[in-house]
C-alpha cells in the first residue's frame, strides 16, 4: 500500500528505530511512547484489519510480540508489559495497518489506563450479548 506509514517503515523509506526483524515481522521503537521502551510490531506485508488477517502471518507477528515482550522485561528490566491492539477508528486505531503495541511496564511509571468498567445490569444481559458472538464464529 503506498500510502500507508508502516509500509513506508517496513519499506526503509521513513526511518524508524528497528528493534526485531525478520522476513515477515518488523518490530520499532514507537514515537510517541506511553513508556520509555514503548515498541509496535507489525507484519511486513500491509494487512488489516486483524479479522482479515492469515493465520500464518498472525503466528508471526504474536511470536514477535513475545519476543519484544520478554527483551523488555530482561533488557530494560520492566516488571511487566502491556500488549495493546485496536480495530477500526471506533477502537482508536489511527493507522489502518495491523500493529500490535508492547509497552513494558514498571512499578512506578506513573502510567495509569483509562478503564471504567461498566458493569451488565444482570447476567442474562451479558448471555444474550455472548449468545450473539458465538452465533456470529465460523463453524
């Protein structure tokens, strides 16, 4: 895809701090980073969205997505990591290629999610909702 960031990174065409890199994953150092270490992994073909994405090319990428995980945790000796990927504009995805995020995390980062949880009225509400998932899986 021309247009595309990421394929431009993949591509050498913008440059990018490489972290990990094979013949189908490029990990690089994130610009703007929620924590110092912040990393995306991506698939180097262009893919997204993650429903639309092979099977193969998605082992690839979570494999690297391990693999940064755990340098963060040994290299920089981050007491945890955050894996974060989102779908579609609705989700907070601003570019349209398949990326996961790898934010290691360390005890007093001072970095704090977000999330209000929003709980079901009762159970049977989160049924129907789950019912309608496992409609919607192919069989």
């Amino acid at each position: 895809m021309t247009d595309c960031l990421f394929c431009k990174i993949v591509a050498g065409e913008i440059p990018a701090i490489r972290v990990y890199e094979n013949e189908h994953v490029l990990a690089f150092m994130d610009i703007g980073p929620i924590v110092k270490g912040h990393a995306l992994v991506v698939p180097k073909a262009h893919h997204d969205p993650l429903a639309a994405t092979p099977d193969d090319v998605l082992a690839h990428v979570i494999a690297a997505v391990r693999l940064v995980a755990h340098a963060q945790q040994e290299g920089l000796g981050a007491d945890g990591v955050n894996i974060h990927q989102a779908n579609g504009a609705a989700a907070g995805q601003v570019i349209p290629h398949l990326h996961f995020h790898v934010i290691p995390r360390f005890k007093h980062d001072g970095h704090h999610w977000n999330w209000t949880a929003h709980p079901y009225a009762d159970l049977s509400e989160a049924a129907a909702l789950a019912d309608r998932i496992k409609a919607a899986l192919p069989r």
